[in-house]
C-alpha cells in the first residue's frame, strides 16, 4: 500500500486532510464541468462583441472539446509516469491562466487558442484528479463514497454554470471566465498544501515519445473531424480525408504500443470485459445525453421562446437528483453491482428520451421536459459513479491515470459523436433552420438518435447485469513487470 493510499481509512469517519484532497480535487473538476456549460450560453453575447462568424464561434466550444478530448489519454499517462500531484496543480495553474487571458482578450482567434489551452489543461486534470481519488481512497465503501461525492461536484458544477451564466451575461459575457478563477486559486492552494506526493510508475525507464506523439495527433484529429463534420458535411472530402488520417494514425498508435518497452497505453488492460464496458457504455450514455440535450434547449428557446436563464432552470431537475443522491449511492452500489445500476441508469434515460417524442408546439415544459428530466437525474444518479467505479476497480495504482483517461475519452468523444450526429440528422431533416413547426418536426429523427445510443448501452451492459448478483466488476490484477515485458 502506498504512503498516499495510506491515508484512506475504513472507519465511517474521514480525518480533516482526507477530506481537503477529496473537496479540493473535486472543485476543479467541478470547474471544469462549469466552464463547458457556462461558455455555450454565452456563445450569442461573445459573437456580437468579437464579431465572430457562425463557423468561426463554434469552435469557442470546439477548440476546448479538442484540446480536452485529443489529449486526455496522453494526460492520463503522464499523471502516472510523472506524478499526479505534479502533474494536477500544473494543469490547475494553466487553468487559471487561460482563465484570465479568455476573459480580457479582443480577438475571436485569441479567444479561440484560450479555450484550446484551457481543454487541454482539463484533459490533465480530469484524470489526475481521479486517479487521486481512487489511489488516495481504498477500494470497497470508502472509494465509492468519495466517488459519490465527486460526481455531485461533476454535475452540479454544469448546472450551476448554466445558472451563472444566464446571470452573468447580461453583466457581460467576460465574467463568465473570470469567474472560476478565485475558486480554483483557492483549490490549488489548499491541494498543494493537503495533496501527498504519489510514487510513480517508472524511474529511468524511458518514455513511449512515438506512441505520444501518433497517439495524441490522432486523437486530436479525430476530435477536430467530428466537431467540424455537421458544419462542412459527413460527405465532404474534408471530412473523409480526416477521418481516414486519424485511423491511419491510430492504427500507428497501437503498433508502436504493441511494441514499445514502456507504451502510453498498455494494450493489456483493454483486454478487461468489465473496464471495456465501463468505457463503451460511459461513451453510449453521454453521447445519447448530450444530443437529447441539444434538442431540448433548441425546444425550449426556439420554440417555447425561453430565455438562457430559464432554459438553465430547467435542466435543474436532474441535477437535483445527482446532487442530493451521490453521496449516499455507495451502499446502492454494493448491493446491486456495479453493471446493474449502469443498466437502469441507461435504461432510465432510453424512457426518458422516448417520453420526448410526444412534443409538440404547444406540449409545454410540464408535459413534455420535466417528466425527461426527472428520469435524466435518475439515470446519471445511477450510472455517474457506478462508471467511475467500474473501470479504475481493481487498477493497480501506477495505472489509475491510465484507467481515468481512458474513461474521460470515452465521455469526450462519445459525446461528441452523439451531439455531431443529432446535429445532422436535425439539419437533414430541415429543422435546424426553420421555424417551430420545422423544429418540432425534426425532432423526431433527432430524438430517435439518443435512444438508438442508449438502447444500444443498455445491451452492451445486460450480459454483465444479469450475471453478477452485487458488488464491483472489477479489472483483473497486473501480471508481474517480466509477463507483461513479456506480452510487449
């Protein structure tokens, strides 16, 4: 057990240093789920301040998913080759200054590039945050509770940055970044001090520089090609020529690891059914969430003609439920298993997005949206944690990052995929750019699209549900360093 593991304890009762790791890491992760959620309500304040285009303000929100979901593997592994203390307050720092810089720049291109660096900070903090969790919390209750509580801190720092952001826009578009910057000043502070040093996993050894370089350009361009596909077509040139590059460069990326003495990513853990389906179904379950998303905020403003600051509110349900359930859905966990609360939360949202289809121009939001969004905060309540839960159990410490990241790009790029999808089939159909009516007509082949993905999760976790009667999937033990030298 490592001096940092150590620290966790089995009593009910956390000493006042386990819980300033545990509150101060889940901040920044609620930051960050806040700065997504906070910029995208802002986005028609920015473009008539800057003058941006249409295609050139979209990727205020892109240039972040890019730099997040690109390189969250890569930030994931260099958490457990370089330090995940080291490597989280880094990524904190950086956070911070791009921060400042997005909130005083005059430039659309400028703006651009901060939110580039921002994702990419998160892409190094999302994995080091949990990898602290899970390594600073033993495995069983303990590390379920804490992983409730960071999923509270997850959702209700995105429904708290839709709330914000309706407030502060009308004061201007610029304290949406400002914001965050005092409170994670105040997390670094307090995690520099309370965050213990952790062993990492090589010493000497070497670094894996091709497998970085194939695997972080690969996955860059693969994020850049479904961010930019519903804008120039799934069909265009460009985009084909874009998807093709990045197979081709991750297909590079698994030879070399194939290969390499010390790979970023060890092709072995992938060979574990239950962190494969914790990742899968994590991809299913956001991308089918973050397109339904789409399609209610589209409703509920270009339709219902709410305001930013409604819409926010309205989502507010759901956040409810994951704000006040997670921390005590731990001993839930324990008695039904991990895949089966990962099955009724998919399940959950599958009704939840078919509730949807009966909208109509006059269905209203008691009618037609709170019903869903009641069943939304059921189904993350249920799954959130159960994911996390699933695919870093039984992770050996030195690859806990590892096990983050992949997870983390799951959600990133599953979530995009699903929102880029929705997207075009809502502009197929030729509801993107008209009135209510058309709208409202599209919705139905937009909708049928989340639960496709969530239908589809729901079989890829059945056979696990119904075979294990409670308790955590977990990933098998690493073989000693000469068999899996060996294996490489």
């Amino acid at each position: 057990m490592s001096s940092a593991t150590s620290l966790s304890t089995t009593s009910a009762r956390w000493s006042g240093r386990l819980w300033a790791i545990l509150l101060a890491v889940s901040v920044i992760v609620g930051l960050d789920a806040l700065d997504v959620s906070m910029v995208g309500v802002a986005l028609p304040a920015i473009r008539a301040d800057l003058g941006m285009s249409t295609s050139a303000l979209q990727w205020v929100a892109g240039g972040y998913a890019l730099g997040f979901g690109g390189l969250l593997l890569l930030g994931g592994r260099t958490a457990d080759l370089l330090g995940r203390r080291r490597v989280f307050l880094a990524a904190v720092t950086v956070f911070i200054v791009a921060s400042i810089l997005g909130g005083v720049v005059d430039d659309g291109a400028l703006l651009i590039a901060t939110r580039f660096i921002k994702g990419v900070a998160a892409a190094f903090t999302m994995p080091a945050a949990l990898s602290i969790i899970t390594t600073t919390f033993q495995e069983g209750p303990a590390r379920w509770r804490a992983l409730g509580i960071y999923a509270v801190f997850a959702a209700s720092g995105f429904a708290a940055g839709l709330v914000f952001s309706g407030l502060l826009t009308q004061v201007g578009w610029r304290w949406t970044f400002f914001l965050p910057v005092p409170i994670a000043l105040v997390a670094l502070l307090v995690s520099a001090r309370v965050v213990p040093g952790y062993p990492t996993e090589r010493g000497g050894i070497g670094y894996d520089l091709p497998g970085a370089i194939t695997g972080a350009a690969g996955s860059l361009l693969l994020v850049f090609t479904i961010v930019q596909a519903p804008e120039a077509g799934f069909g265009a040139p460009r985009t084909v020529l874009s998807f093709v590059g990045a197979v081709a460069l991750l297909v590079a990326f698994v030879l070399i690891e194939r290969r390499s003495r010390s790979p970023l990513l060890r092709l072995g853990i992938l060979r574990s059914r239950p962190l494969a389906t914790a990742n899968l179904g994590t991809a299913l379950f956001f991308g089918a969430y973050l397109g339904f998303q789409f399609v209610v905020m589209l409703y509920l403003q270009s339709v219902l003609g709410w305001s930013p600051l409604q819409t926010a509110l309205g989502f507010l349900p759901s956040a409810v439920f994951v704000a006040f359930g997670s921390p005590k859905i731990g001993p839930l966990i324990l008695k039904v298993g991990t895949e089966r609360m990962i099955f009724g939360g998919l399940l959950a949202h599958v009704l939840a997005y078919a509730l949807f289809l009966r909208v109509d121009e006059h269905s209203g939001y008691w009618a037609a949206v709170f019903p869903s969004t009641v069943l939304l905060g059921i189904g993350f309540l249920m799954a959130f944690a159960s994911f996390n839960i699933q695919a870093t159990a039984g992770v050996a410490d030195h690859e806990q990052g590892l096990a983050g990241g992949l997870l983390n790009t799951s959600l990133q790029v599953g979530g995009a995929i699903g929102l880029a999808v929705v997207t075009a089939v809502l502009t197929a159909s030729g509801g993107a750019g008209g009135g209510a009516a058309a709208l409202v007509d599209g919705f139905v082949p937009a909708i049928s699209i989340p639960i496709g993905l969530a239908a589809l999760g729901v079989l890829v976790v059945l056979p696990g549900a119904l075979r294990r009667r409670g308790g955590v999937a977990a990933v098998p033990a690493d073989p000693p360093a000469t068999e899996l030298d060996e294996a490489a």
